[in-house]
C-alpha cells in the first residue's frame, strides 16, 4: 500500500514539475508598448527590461537587435523609424523605436543689442547657434528703419531641419555718420593740444639750460 502511494506522489511531484517547466517555456514576450519614443541625440536603451514587461529569469534568455546603426562618429540613431527585434527559444516579437527631433535651437553668446552703421545691415552669419541638425537663419527686420539713426528691435529667427525654431529679439543702433565725424575732429583736437604742450615743455626746457 505504501509503495502505490509513493508511486502516486512520484506521479503527481512529475506532473507539477512538468506544468511548472512547460509553463516556463510557453510564457510569451510581453511589449510593454507598440512604439517607443526617442528625442534625437539620446542614446536608445538596450536593455531589454525597458521594452519586454517579464519577469528577470525570462528576460535573460531574450536578445535584442536593432534594424540600424548609428550617425557616424555618433552614438545615436538618425531621425527615424527603427525596427526592434526581441528574440527568445526561436520565438520572435517587434516593436518600433522612432527617433524624433523636437529641440528648437539655441542662440549662444547672443548680445543684447548691435550697433549698424547708417544704412547698414546686420550680418546674420556673426550671430551663433547650437543645433544637432542643420539650422538656418533669418532675420525680421520690418520695423527697422535703416536710413535714419536709432534704436530698433529686430527678430532674429534660427530654423532647424525638423522645423523646431528660436526667436529672439535684438535692439540694433543706427550711427549717424555725422557723428563719426565729429567724434574724429575731437580726437584730432586732443591729438594737437596734446602735441603743443609737449612743445612747450620742451621750449621751458631749453630756457632753463
């Protein structure tokens, strides 16, 4: 009697194992979302906790490949859409990772104001930009009024490829060409007296001996 028990808890320990081992394999790759979201310039994760919503032990046995390389020199992808793939026991999930660029750009060193001569323009180029991506510049100048001295305010606009931009505003300085000339005279001016007083000196100079 006891060694059909036994028998039957040998039988019955085999079929619990075999349920727990079979349910082991047969547990499937869980993505935790359709699609992942990556801003341009980051670095997409390769861990695969971040993707798959299973448990460790199952995870470890899972690898990931991505359907891309990074930019050259780079250690992130290009603007896109990227297959992700996960594979476990020849068992295969995909998922989507897109790399997306919503960084506007950024003006560095800008100065507060900049001084044009009369009838002048601002040169655009002089002004600096930070960017992943390639950035062009404009300016709205509308409001200036290049022909007569002042202050004005001008916007000054950097776009980048994907359409993020930067607007800041710049008060430009007219300078009236009268004014230079009149600020030489005076340099002139004190250039001459300077020069006279040395001569006197010296003439004071040669007295005295």
């Amino acid at each position: 009697m006891k060694n059909v028990l036994k028998r039957h808890r040998s039988k019955i320990m085999i079929i619990l194992l075999s349920s727990i081992l079979l349910g082991c394999s047969q547990e499937k790759m869980i993505l935790k979302k359709e699609k992942f979201v990556v801003e341009y310039g980051q670095s997409i994760s390769t861990k695969v906790s971040d993707y798959l919503d299973n448990k460790d032990n199952f995870l470890k046995d899972v690898k990931m490949t991505v359907d891309g390389q990074n930019e050259e020199g780079k250690t992130y992808l290009s603007i896109g859409q990227y297959k992700v793939s996960f594979t476990r026991n020849q068992k295969t999930v995909e998922t989507t990772v897109e790399i997306v660029d919503t960084t506007a750009p950024e003006f560095k060193d800008l100065k507060e104001s900049y001084k044009v001569n009369l009838n002048g323009k601002l040169d655009i180029t002089q002004l600096k930009v930070t960017d992943l991506s390639k950035v062009t510049l404009s300016i709205d100048d509308s409001k200036v009024n290049y022909s007569k001295s002042g202050i004005y305010t001008a916007n000054v606009i950097a776009k980048d490829e994907s359409g993020n931009e930067t607007r800041k505003d710049i008060k430009r300085k007219k300078i009236l060409d009268l004014l230079l000339s009149l600020l030489n005279q005076i340099i002139q001016v004190k250039v001459h007296l300077v020069r006279i007083r040395v001569n006197q000196i010296q003439v004071v100079h040669r007295v005295r001996k």
